[in-house]
C-alpha cells in the first residue's frame, strides 16, 4: 500500500534529517579547526619559502665571494696590467653576466684599475661601502642595495681584497643584481598570491613582486608602513599578520638577508588573508556539501530500506488487524520466530487472536447456552429447531418436541431457597440427558421449563415412551444438599409435522399440551390434541376479558363496586368463619366470582392465575380489598355481628402492589378501624419473603390489620421463620381438614399445626369443614375456629341479613 510506506518514509526522512543535524555541526566545528591548521600551516609554508629565498641570495653571494678570491690570485690580474687584466676579466666574465653586474680590480685607493664590462670607465669607487668595508676589515665585504649606476636596478656590490704583509694589494669586486632573486624565486612563486619584497636598510624597496612579476616600485620608502617597521625591527625570522602595502590584511613571512648583525636588506612574503580564507572556503564548501551530499544519500538509502523493510513486516501486521477487526481471528497465523520488536509483536498478535478466538467462542457458548446447567438455551434451540424441521421436511421424517416443566418447583424454591433450587435444577437437567440418545436435544428454556427436541422417530410411540421414562427417572428421590427431594413434572408433546409445520406453531402446540397436563393433576404426559389449543386460546380470551372489565371498574373511579355488582361482571362472594365453640360468627372471607356475560360463572381458580401471570391481580386486588370494606361497612350498619373481613393478598401484590398505602386509604375511606381487616398471605408467598415483604407486614400490623397465613402445610415452612413475622392466624388448608377423619396422617399434620400455632400465640382456623364430624374433631383437637361448608357456602353478601 503506497499511502504507508509514503507516510513512514516521509517521517523517516525528517528524522534522518533531524539526525543529520550534530553532523552538519561537527562538520562546520571540524572546518573551523580546519581553518585554523590551514593558516599555521600557511605560515609555516611562507616562512621556509621566505628561508629558501634567503639561502638562495647567500649562495649566490657566497658563490660571488670565491668568484672574486680566486680572480684576486690570478697573476695576471695582480699585475695590473691594464689590457691583459680587461681581457681576463671579460673572459672570466662572459659566462658570469646572467649573475653578475660587473666584474672590477681595484686599486688600494678604490680606483678602478680594469672593468669586464665599460673597460673606458676608470672611475674611483672609493666612497662604496664595500670599498671601505673589505679595505678596513682586509677581508671579503659586501656593502648596501642600491640602484646601480649602470642597470637603473637595484644591485649589491662586494669586493675581496688581497692583502700582503698587512697591506691590501687589490680588491676584485662586482655587484649582484636583485632581479635574478626575483627571477630564482620567479617559479616557486608564479602562480601563487603571493607578494615578494625586499627593502633595504633605509626601507626603500629593492624589490616589490606580485606572483613573480615585478611591480616596478623600487626606490619608494615604505619604513613608515607597518610592514616597513615590522622588517627594520632587526628581528629573527618570524611571521605576521600586517597590512600590506595596498593596506589589504595579509600574512606576512620575514626574514633579514644577510650577517646578522648588518643585514643589507630584508625580504618579506605576503599570502593575502582573504585569498588563505577563500582557498579554505572553497575547500570547506565543496568539502561540506560532499559529506552533505554523501550523508543525505546515505540516510535516504537507509530509508527506503527500512521502509521496504517495514513495508514488508508490517503488512501482514496490518493485514492482522484488519482480520481481527471482521472478526476473523480464529484464521491468523503470523510468521514468528523473528527476534526483534515486529517478530514480537507478530507472536502477540498471535496469541491475541487465539485469545479473541477463545473468548469468542465462549461468548457463543454463553448465548448458547444456559449458565447454570449447561444446556443449550432458548436461542440455541429455536437454531437447531428451524434446522431439524428444514431437514425432516427435505428427508420425509417425523419430529417431537417435548415441553417438560418441574411440578410445583415454585414451592421448592420458596421454601428451601433458591441456591438448593438451582442444585435440584442441575441435578434434574442431568438425570433426564442421562436418558437420551446422542442426537437428541435437552434445552432449558427457563426457571424449571426445559425441552426436547427428539429428531428422526418411527412414531408418536416413541415419544411417548421417552416422556414415561423421563417422569419415570423424575420421580426417583433427588439428593441435594442433605436433603431428600421428590419432584414430579408434567409434560407436553407435538409432532412435525402432523400438530404444526412451522417451529411457532409446534412450541405453541407443545405448550398447550403441557397446560393440559398439568391442568390434568400434573405428572403425566400429554400430546396436543385440537381441544388443548381451545384451552390456550381461552386463557388468552380469559386474560383479555379480565383486562375489559378491570378497566371498566378502573374508569369508574368512585363507586366501581356499585358499578360491578350491577353489571353483575365482577364480584365478591363471602364465606362465614366461625368460632366452634359456640358456633358463632366472627368473620367473612371474600372470594372473588366472575360471571362472564357469555361463559358464565369463571372459577377463582381459573382466572386468579391468569391474572397473577399476566400482573392484573394487582388491580382485581385493590378492587377486592375496597369491595369487601364497602361491603363490611353495610354490614356494621345492619348490625350483623361480623369482627372482620378477610381478603385474600397474592404475592404478586405484596412484592409489586403498593398494599400499605392502599389499605392505609382504603379504611381511611370506609371509616374502618384497622383490625376489622385480615389479610389473607399463602404460605408460599411470604416464605424467603424479602426484608421490604417483612417490613410491610410490620406497617400493616401497626395499623392494627390482622394478617393469616392462608393454606398452611403445603410449603414448607420453619417455626424460626414464621417467628420473625407479624401474624395473627393459622389457616390450616383444607387437603389436610378433607382426609383427617380418615387419614391418620393427615390427622397428624393437622394436629401439630394447631400446636404450633398455640405455641406461638396463634389463633388457628381449619378451613374446608364440611361436616359436623369434622367440626367435633377439631374443637376436641382444641382448633378454636372454622370455615367451610357445613357452616356455610361462599355467597353474595346481602345474603347476609342484619340480626336487629
Ligand atoms: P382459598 O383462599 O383457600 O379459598 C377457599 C376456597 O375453598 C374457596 O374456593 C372456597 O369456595 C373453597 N371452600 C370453602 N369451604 C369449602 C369446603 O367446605 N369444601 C371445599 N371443597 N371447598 C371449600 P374458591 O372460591 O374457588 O377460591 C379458590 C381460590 O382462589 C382461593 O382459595 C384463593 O386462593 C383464590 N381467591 C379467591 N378470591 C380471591 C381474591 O379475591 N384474591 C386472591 N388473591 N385470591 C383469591
Ligand atoms: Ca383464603
Ligand atoms: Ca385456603
């Protein structure tokens, strides 16, 4: 992908040249050290340069010097025969007059006694430096730079005496001229910046050169200009930075010509600065620019090699990613083995991948499946469901589903826990797998509702051989937790495609089914049959009525009761509870009757779960409660003798409803005092009842409201347990107030409940009394009240007159 490689080389350029930057730096720092040696070693140069050319004019002195002592020997010369010493001396002078001016014998006056060049001129030389010098010292003499007579060009004059018994005899002496330095130096300095002069003792210029050419500007003195006074200093040799003679800063080397103590002239050689400077420039720029250039290249390879480099491990990086972002993790396979920070990094992507794969597949697991016992969930099985129907409508094949839902788990829940409900759940879920094929699927739907999808059977027959055995297995004892539990289930059938063709329809169906079974006293097992799904749709009818006639008495806000009782939809029944001892009346239960304008009377027990399933029982109990105060408001007024009304409180209403203030208002309204209400709590409802359960019953009974635990002996209640609540009465339920006269045990339960409730300072009602025999037995076992049929049917309640 050009776009990445684009970017990391960009970036990398940058850095490359950020990184270049201490380079640069040093390179311009090493340029200045550099510069530095550059100049030393310019001076340095200058000065032997300088030295050499001073060699060179006293090696041509010195050269001149045996010149003259050897020609000072020659007899003929001696003579001073005028004719024969001029012949000599031309002859001795001709290969001489590149180096020389003249060649001269001299009297001991300083009188010219024959001349190489101008044999007419005799002229006295006796006012000459050297003249004087040689004649003093009778030794070889060289006298000042001047501009010689005959040349117009600055030349030195020397002689060498021969001296005899103290007295110099003659003097040969010539004169050297400056030019043929010029002319030495002439190609060691051509080409070069550089200046040559010579001055002589006064700082006249002998000689000022520029790259070997002669400025002609002999004879101006210059001993005023810095340059001039550095050179007549009378200094060893040395260097200098000086002005030069156009005032331009120049390096100057110095050095005197000739003895030491008289030197005849001083020579300087200049190298401009500027010229030393451009000279190092030059070299600096071109050098800078080439290590640049070489730098630059250098990192630039290096970049697009790491880029390439990086291109090529970070695709597959990137290509990771981008897997992992769609989700396909499971499929990454990074090369590794690589040591570095990428091969690092491929190995964690690596385990990233099976890590993500891993989760993923547990977070399937988990919306698949049901935490608890491990079963594929409702989601898992509708899957599989929709699958198994396409598969047996491809291949001809018959299915069944099974519904299967635990008998009164709800009970078992309440009253030992949920944490040992869940135990009996795990164990149940365990037992019925033990028993199916593999191909078979065991699905929790929920709570204790758990399916069967049973794929490829010959028949109805073997589902219904399954559903047997699975109740049969059932309803061997489960161990749990120290306890010994027995639980029963009631199950429901559908087949595919006969009972629905589609998976909606088949759960619908098997549903049913299961409604019938347990409708049919639970245990058992049953397939749909057209009439089950009449019974559905009625309990939807039957949910849709309640709903019609609730609203209706909801809208009518102030009297609803009246409203209902004219209708005739919605109403309440009473049943008398008696005192056995004298038989006297203390109080009505209210029992809700519904009389639909079409199905006619509907069973309490039909409709009350209906409308706890679906939360109307909510609304149908506010309605009761009012109901039943109004109608012990009339009673009171009438004068019957009733202590209280008894209202049934489901425990949808005491968990959701919001009962105390209802209650609160409700005997506000009426003028009723608190403890002409009861209220009836199944046992079930109020057991693992949550602390905000408990504290309502507590606000209840501060009102002074009588609470009574309705149907007890079905849960499975403790003592310790009902100790912590407010109650005020036992109702021992009817199953166990049936049978006592015939059932030893039941006489059994029925007596320890009476003891109990006496025990805790309960009163004890016995409900379903329906005969006297029943009633003599328990007013011996010492219950102190009663209700059922013997002492009166549930009825409307004017049919309870007022005894004036
Ligand atoms: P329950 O609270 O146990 O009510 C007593 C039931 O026993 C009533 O049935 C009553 O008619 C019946 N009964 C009374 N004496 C005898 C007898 O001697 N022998 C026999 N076999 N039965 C007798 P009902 O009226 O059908 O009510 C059924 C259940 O519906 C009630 O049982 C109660 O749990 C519930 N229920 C009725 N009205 C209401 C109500 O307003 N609110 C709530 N939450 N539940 C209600
Ligand atoms: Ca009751
Ligand atoms: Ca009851």
């Amino acid at each position: 992908m050009p776009s990445l490689s684009m970017r990391i080389q960009f970036k990398f350029l940058l850095l490359v040249l950020l990184g270049a930057l201490p380079a640069v730096l040093v390179l311009v720092l090493l340029g200045k050290a550099y510069y530095h040696e550059a100049t030393e070693q310019a001076e340095q140069t200058l000065l032997i340069q300088a030295q050499r050319l001073a060699e060179q004019h006293q090696a041509a002195i010195d050269r001149t010097k045996y010149i003259l002592a050897a020609l000072a020997q020659h007899p003929v010369l001696q003579a001073m025969d005028n004719p024969a010493c001029e012949a000599l001396l031309a002859q001795q002078y001709t290969p001489l007059r590149e180096v020389l001016a003249n060649l001269l014998v001299l009297r001991p006056d300083g009188q010219v006694a024959c001349n190489a060049k101008a044999p007419e001129k005799h002229h006295r030389l006796d006012d000459r430096l050297y003249y004087q010098r040689a004649v003093a010292r009778g030794d070889f003499a060289v006298g000042d730079y001047m501009i010689g007579r005959t040349t117009g060009t600055p030349v030195l004059g020397m002689a060498y005496p021969l001296v005899r018994e103290g007295k110099t005899v003659m003097l040969t002496a010539t004169s050297i001229e400056l030019g043929l330095l010029s002319e030495v130096s002439h190609q060691a300095l051509y080409g070069q910046d550089l200046h040559l002069t010579i001055i002589d003792r006064h700082g006249a210029i002998l000689l000022h050169a520029h790259g070997g050419v002669d400025e002609g500007i002999a004879g101006q003195n210059i001993a005023d200009t810095p340059l001039g006074r550095k050179l007549l200093e009378l200094g060893p040799a040395g260097t200098s930075e000086l002005p030069d003679l156009e005032g331009e800063p120049t390096l100057f080397a110095h050095i005197p010509l000739g003895p030491e103590a008289e030197p005849y002239a001083y020579l300087a050689l200049g190298l401009p600065l500027e010229t030393l400077a451009e000279r190092y420039k030059t070299l600096e720029r071109s050098q800078l620019a080439g290590a640049l250039l070489a730098l630059v290249l250098g990192l630039s390879l290096a970049s697009l090699a790491l880029t390439h480099f990086l291109h090529k491990r970070l695709r597959p990086l990137i290509e990771a990613v981008r897997q992992i972002r769609e989700g396909k993790a499971e499929t990454l396979a990074l090369p590794s083995g690589v040591h570095d920070e990428l091969g690092e990094l491929s190995t964690a992507f690596n385990d990233m991948s099976s890590t993500l794969a891993s989760q993923r597949n547990m977070l399937l697991r988990l919306a698949h499946h049901d935490p608890l016992t491990g079963l594929p969930n409702r989601l898992l099985f509708a899957e599989q469901l929709e699958h198994a129907i396409q598969v047996a409508t491809r291949e001809k094949r018959v299915l069944a589903l099974l519904f299967l839902d635990l008998d009164h788990f709800k009970t078992i829940n309440d009253s030992l826990g949920h944490a040992l409900g869940d135990q009996l759940l795990k164990a149940v879920a365990q037992r019925l797998q033990e028993q199916l094929r593999e191909e078979d699927m065991l699905a929790r739907m929920g709570g204790d509702e758990f399916t069967l999808l049973l794929e490829n059977i010959e028949g109805p027959w073997y589902a219904s051989l399954v559903a047997e055995r699975l109740l049969g297995e059932l309803s061997k004892p489960f161990e749990v937790s120290d306890n010994t539990l027995f639980v029963t289930a009631s199950i429901g059938i559908a087949l595919y495609p006969s009972d629905g063709e589609d998976a909606q329809l088949l759960i619908q169906r098997a549903d049913a089914a299961l409604y019938k079974s347990k409708a049919e006293g639970r245990n058992n097992a049953h397939f749909f049959s057209d009439d089950l799904e009449q019974a559905a749709a009625e309990r939807l009818r039957m949910e849709a009525g309640l709903r019609q006639v609730l609203d209706l008495h909801a809208g009518e806000a102030k009297h609803p009761a009246t409203e209902a009782v004219e209708r005739g939809e919605l109403l309440l029944h009473y049943q008398p509870q008696i005192r056995l001892s004298d038989e006297g009346l203390i109080g009505m239960e209210a029992l809700a009757r519904w009389h639909h304008p079409e199905w006619g009377w509907v069973s309490p027990a039909r409709f009350i779960p209906v409308a706890e399933d679906s939360g109307l029982i909510v609304k149908l109990g506010q309605w009761a409660l009012r109901e039943a105060c109004r109608q012990f408001k009339t009673w009171r007024k009438q004068g019957l003798p009733v202590q209280y009304v008894a209202v049934n409180i489901s425990a949808v209403q005491l968990r959701f409803g919001n009962l105390v203030k209802e209650v609160r208002d409700t005997l506000h309204e009426f003028g009723i005092a608190g403890h002409h209400l009861e209220l009836e709590i199944t046992e079930s409802a109020i057991l693992h009842a949550p602390e905000e359960v408990i504290r309502k019953l507590n606000a209840l009974r501060k009102m002074g409201v009588r609470l009574a635990i309705d149907d007890f002996g079905t849960g499975y209640s403790s003592l310790a347990y009902l100790k912590r609540l407010p109650l005020d009465r036992i109702k021992i339920d009817q199953g166990f107030v049936r049978d006592m006269l015939t059932d030893p045990q039941d006489e059994a339960i029925v007596r320890a409940v009476i003891a109990l409730g006496h025990s805790m300072d309960l009163e004890v009602l016995a409900e379903g009394v329906e005969t006297a025999e029943h009633a003599t037995r328990l007013r011996e076992l010492g219950c102190e009240s009663a209700q059922g049929y013997y002492f009166g049917r549930p009825a409307a309640g004017e049919a309870f007159p007022g005894q004036d």
